[in-house]
C-alpha cells in the first residue's frame, strides 16, 4: 500500500469516526426535542386531530431512530474496539461486514425513516400554499417516488456486497441528489410564501405577535433550510469524492429527523403558521376564535417573562438592602 493511499484511508477512518460522533449528538438532540414534545402535548388543552396526527407521526420516527442508532453505536463498537485489528482497517471491516445484523438494523431504519419523514414536507405545503396551489405538489411528489426506487437498490447492494447492484454508484448519487432537488425546491416554495405574508399577518395580527411567525428563525425552521444546506454540503463532498463525506453522511437521518421534529414542535405549540393565519392573513380579517386562542397563548409567554422580570428585580432590591445593611 503506498504512502498516498495509507493516509486516504486515516482520512476516511477519521471521518467515518467523526461522523458517528456526530451521529450520537444528533440523536442526543432528538431526544430533547421529543421528550419536549411529550410535554407540550400532555398540556394541550384541544385533542383534535392534529394533536392524534403528532403522536403517530412521532410513534414511527422516534423508533425508528432509536433502533437505527442503536444499530450504528453496536456496529462501531464492533469496529472500533472489538475488531480495532482488523487487517485493512475499519473501512475494510465495515465492507465485509456490511450484512452484520447492527449495520443490517442500522442501514434499513435509517433508510425508511427519511421516507415516513418526509411526508411532513407535503402536508405542510398544503396547509401553506392552500388548495389552489395542489399543482405544486406534482413534480415534489414524483421526485420523492424517483427517490425511494433509487434508494431501494442502494440498500440492497450496501446489505450484500458479495452481490453488488449494477450501477450502484450511480443510483446512490442519483438518489441523494433527487433528495437535494426535493428539499430545494419545498424549501424555497415555503420560504417564498411565508416572506410574502410576513406584512400581511402583521396587519392583522399586530405587531407583537406576527413576531412569532415572522422572524427568519422561523421562517428557518419552517421550511426546513438546516437540512437542505446539510445535504447541499454532502452531495459536493460526494461528487467531488472527498474523504469528509462520511462526516455528513453517518448523521443525515437524524439531520432530517431533527428539522422535522423542530416543526412539528411548532406545530404541537401552535407556534407555526397555519391556514386559518395564512387566511386571516390574505382576507384581512382574523376570525374571533383564532384571534382569542392566539391571545391567550402570547398572554400565557408574556405574563411568564413578567413573572421573571420581577423575580430578577425583586432579587436585585434584596441585595441592594443587604449591601446598605
């Protein structure tokens, strides 16, 4: 082995390394947000039907990444403890032990959990867009079939590499950058619709609080940009075929996982836009039942921050009083 290939390896090694790291704080994250989202739906006063919708969307992709991960982590520690010895290093342990019942877990819930996912991305650009705007969801759709047929040879070939698919590479690349075009393309539809309402929810929602809904933190999170950047930056790594790919490979399901836990919090918070606002936003008019159940909520955030405020000044007089004595 020359010296050139000997330190791509390190590379690759390292990064396949970084990325399970990265992994393991990326499921860390998740948890928080879901065990968050347990709690806000404990203390939701309307069990309607997108309360029961956040439970069985959350049902299927917290397992799904739990066993995934927990496939991954056994997979590593195989690899890296277990077999730290193996001849060729970890990139040739993973290559022939691929079919291994961990990397078998991990490879096909982290492969269909994007699946289940992603269906988020079309109910919201229905809820956002409204019916008039269904066309939209055409050529998004097509791609997220296209996706899922490429993906399925991938998979296969990844679980039996004594039986490689024909054109396996190609298929893979194909795949993510069906997924890329996916995500760009939702990405930038609610992006666009959600900036042209910002002045009209304003109007109608006062300034206050349209600031829930406005800020491009939010429009961040709504749209889902966190994962679209994340796989922009695997797939040039990819093509370009750079030894950092891994370390934005190993996470990318529990990258996407995250962004769309981040809006179904939102959702589940009711902090997130929906087609009564958008309506509201469009007509000029808020209807009296959304209008109160908006004002109960910021007055709930609002009384919270005066009760700390006070607590903070009432602290500060304390000590001021026991500076003077």
């Amino acid at each position: 082995m020359s010296t050139t290939e000997s330190t791509a390896n390190i590379l690759s090694d390292r990064a396949c390394f970084d990325g399970v790291l990265l992994t393991a704080l990326a499921y860390g994250a998740l948890v928080m947000l879901c065990v968050q989202l347990v709690q806000v739906l404990i203390h939701r006063p309307r069990r309607d039907r997108v309360f029961y919708l956040i439970v069985v969307y959350t049902s299927i992709i917290f397992p799904l990444t739990t066993a995934g991960f927990f496939g991954k982590l056994r997979f590593a520690e195989l690899n890296y403890v277990v077999n730290r010895d193996f001849v060729g290093g970890p990139n040739a342990f993973y290559t022939a032990h691929s079919n291994h019942w961990a990397s078998v877990l991990s490879k096909t819930c982290n492969t269909i959990m994007p699946w289940i996912a992603d269906l988020l991305l079309f109910y919201r650009v229905a809820v956002l867009c409204g019916r008039h705007c269904c066309w939209l969801m055409v050529l998004p759709l097509v791609v997220y079939l296209g996706r899922i047929a490429m993906s399925i040879p991938v998979l296969i070939s990844v679980l039996h590499p004594s039986h490689p698919v024909p054109h396996n590479k190609i298929f893979n690349v194909s795949q993510s950058a069906a997924y890329l075009a996916l995500n760009v393309f939702v990405t930038i539809a609610i992006w666009i619709r959600l900036f042209t309402m910002r002045h009209k929810a304003e109007r109608v929602l006062g300034r206050l609080q349209a600031s829930l809904y406005n800020s491009y933190s939010t429009l961040f999170v709504e749209s889902g940009a966190f994962f679209t950047l994340w796989s922009m930056v695997y797939l040039l790594l990819k093509v370009t075929n750079s030894w950092a790919q891994d370390v934005f490979w190993q996470p990318y399901a529990y990258v996407v996982a995250i962004t769309r836990m981040l809006i179904v919090l939102r959702i589940a918070q009711n902090r997130a836009w929906t087609r009564d606002i958008l309506e509201a936003a469009e007509n000029g008019v808020m209807e009296w039942g959304v209008s109160s159940e908006r004002s109960v909520e910021l007055d709930v955030q609002i009384d919270h921050r005066l009760q700390k405020s006070d607590t903070m000044e009432f602290n500060d007089t304390n000590s001021s009083i026991r500076t003077i004595r």
